[in-house]
C-alpha cells in the first residue's frame, strides 16, 4: 500500500503529522521496552521507573493533541476501558495492602494503563486506522527485532537454546513468556497486514518472528497463535486465503527442519516433568486467588500488590519467583477490583465482541478483517493462563485493535 506524502498545511495536518510520530515511537517502545531490563540487571527499580516515564511522555504528547479536540473522546471503548481503570484506582486508593512500599509501583503503572488508554484513543480519532496499523506495526516490528538484538548481545548464550535445551530468553530479565507473547503480536500483524512493499522482507520478518516465538515454547502465545492463525484464514476470501495457507506451509517446513527435534524435547520435557498435570502451577495459584477473593469480594487488593499480599500468607503456593499475578486474565481481575471491576471488565469485552461481530459482517477488507478477528483471538486465548489483559500489554493490544475496529465501523453509518 503507497502513501502520498503531503507536507502540512493546516493545524489538522500538523497534528496528524504529530501524532504520527508519537504514534511510531510509542508503538516502537512496545516492542523494544523489553530490553530494558538488560541495561539495569542490576535495578529492576530504574528500569520500572524508565518504562512509566517514556509511556507518560508519549501519552502527555497525546493529551495536549487530545485538548485542542475535545471530540476526541467520543467512544464508547475508551468510556468502557477508561470506567474499568477509574474502578481499578478507586480499589487501590481504598485498599489496606496499598502501602509507602509499594504505593508508586502501583499508581505508577495505573498512570501508565491510563495513559496507555488516552493514547490509543486520541490518535485514532484523528488518524485512518489502516495507516494507523501499518505505521504502529513497522515500529512495533522494529522494536522487537532491536530487543531481540539486545538480548543476543547481552546473552549469547541464548542463541545455543537448542544445544542447551533451554528456552528462548532470560528467566530472570526477559521471561520467554513475556518474549513469546510479543512475537505472537508481530506474527499476527506479519500474516495479516502488509506492512511492506518488499514481500520477501515482510516474508523474512515472519519466518524469523515465528522462530522466536516457537524458541521461547510459551505454549500459551503460541497455541494462541495457531488458533488465531486457524481463524483469520476462515476469514479471508479468493486467492489471498491460499497464497497465504502456501506460504505458512513453507514456513513450517523451514521451522520443523531447523528446531523441529528442539521442540519435540521440550514437550516432551513438559509432560515427563508433570508440569500439564497443573499448567506449571496455575491450578494451585488460582485456588489460593478465589480464597483471597472470598475474603474481599467487593473492591478487591487493588493494582499490582499479589505478591505483597502472598509474602506475607503462609497459604500462598511456594514458588520460586514473587507471584506477581493470577496467570488468568480474570481471575487477576477479581483480585484487583473484585466483583465490581469484573462487572465493568466483562462489559468492556462483551462491547469488544459486538465490535467484531460487526467488523466480520461489515468490513469489506478481508486480510484487515482477519487480522482484527485473530488479534482478539489470541488475546483471548492467553488470558486463560496470563492475567497481562488486566490493564497489562495485552490490554493495550487489544485496546489499540478495538478502536481501530470501532473508527472503521464508524465511518460506515448506521452501524455504531
């Protein structure tokens, strides 16, 4: 897809070209904001207090664009998200486990979904949200590949995962799951956008993003993935679906012969350690989250503080990393906000379903179509087993594809 550049001429035009720029440095800090961690090893504090200043400068930058245009915030999304983050703040402000030592961890990274919210918002009310998605997704890309780079550089030796029979990643800096989701991300956008002229670099970009991913086995991203994959191929219509299905076919060819044994090991290695029996300690974790919960049905903990709370219960699972949290979307809801932000959390996604109910009937673009649809899905699937969609990235993910959907369905009268 080509573009014309035009110079700005207007105060509309300099805000789009603004807020385009914001929008590729914010989406490639996305991908990159996993680095991080790499540079401070040593504190985990800088790195927390980086990633919530860079993401609140991007979302100031927003909100000066979003004042000049009060009609911005015309959506029933950002009512939705925002109701469910207003709930969050009000349960954290409320509760007794909020404390000096964990307060600005907590409002900081609320004041980072927040913002995160406002962002996402603003620029899609005054950009096309199909040059939105291709310009997001070049910078995401990048992003990635250069934490990628980082990580190899800072680590080689997680570039021998298949000699050591270790998974793609630092279990301590940057945990395979987190890398693995972030592939998934770009392999969705890689299948179903063309976000390159060149088909043989967007071809090369996917094939590596799905050996990424397949190299951290987060067998969460990637059963998502496959799902996902499965769907939008339902979606598409005509040669596209084929040209398509032929090039995940090579794909999987190319992977099976080059870490085809590695993954057969590491499944193997799953079920011989009986991790399956309880998805790696999930089930436990989530019976000691509904005892909790029990206990403060209404408002919940508040943000971020499961692993203030476990510290201190005897009855908490032994694990041997801080239970940061539930590992399931909604049960991480429950814990946070109670019954009350799973009210408000269930609908904003019962609003997100009706969008692409919508979408597939009405969108005339069927790889766009597809890539909404399999964004979702593979969200959906991963909020099971992590609870990240709780205001966390894939929060923000789903978020950025949902008022993409709702801007485009908008255009089309009638239908929002």
């Amino acid at each position: 897809m080509q573009f014309p550049v035009r110079h700005p001429t207007s105060s509309n035009s300099w805000a789009r070209w603004v807020a385009r720029l914001l929008w590729s440095g914010l989406w490639f800090w996305l991908g990159f904001r996993l680095a991080v961690p790499l540079f401070f090893a040593d504190n985990l504090f800088i790195v927390t207090a980086i990633n919530v200043f860079v993401i609140l400068a991007f979302a100031s930058g927003f909100m000066i664009l979003g004042l000049s245009r009060p009609s911005l915030f015309r959506s029933w999304l950002f009512l939705w998200a925002s109701l469910y983050w207003l709930v969050t703040v009000i349960s954290s402000l409320v509760s007794p486990f909020v404390t000096h030592e964990n307060i600005f961890r907590v409002f900081g990274f609320l004041a980072v979904s927040g913002g995160m919210i406002l962002a996402l918002v603003v620029f899609f009310s005054i950009s096309v949200p199909a040059y939105g998605l291709i310009w997001g997704g070049r910078a995401y890309i990048l992003g990635v590949l250069s934490a990628t780079i980082v990580l190899v550089l800072t680590n080689p030796s997680t570039v021998a995962f298949i000699e050591t029979g270790s998974r793609f990643g630092d279990p301590d800096l940057l945990h395979p799951n987190v890398l693995g989701i972030t592939c998934a991300i770009a392999v969705v956008y890689l299948l179903f956008v063309r976000l390159y002229r060149m088909k043989v670099l967007q071809i090369g970009l996917t094939i590596i993003m799905i050996i990424a991913l397949l190299a951290t086995f987060s067998k969460t991203a990637i059963v998502a993935t496959l799902v996902a994959i499965i769907v939008g191929f339902w979606l598409i219509r005509g040669v596209q679906r084929w040209l398509l299905l032929f090039l995940v076919f090579c794909i999987a060819l190319a992977i099976t012969w080059l870490i085809g044994d590695y993954l057969i090991s590491q499944i193997r290695g799953y079920w011989d350690a009986g991790h399956a029996e309880t998805l790696t300690g999930r089930t436990v974790l989530w019976s000691w989250v509904l005892d909790r919960v029990n206990e403060r049905p209404v408002f919940g903990y508040g943000y971020m503080v499961m692993k203030d709370v476990a510290a201190f219960d005897s009855r908490a699972p032994s694990w041997t990393i801080p239970i940061a949290q539930a590992h399931n979307a909604y049960l991480d809801v429950l814990f946070t906000s109670g019954y009350v932000g799973l009210a408000f959390f269930s609908m904003l996604w019962l609003y997100c379903l009706r969008l692409l109910f919508l979408g597939v009937r009405e969108l005339r673009e069927s790889t766009l179509r597809a890539y909404y649809v399999a964004t979702f899905v593979v969200l959906f699937v991963r909020s099971f087993t992590e609870g990240t969609l709780n205001l966390g990235f894939d929060f923000w993910i789903a978020l950025a594809a949902g008022l993409a959907l709702e801007k485009s369905l908008r255009a089309r009268r009638g239908f929002l």
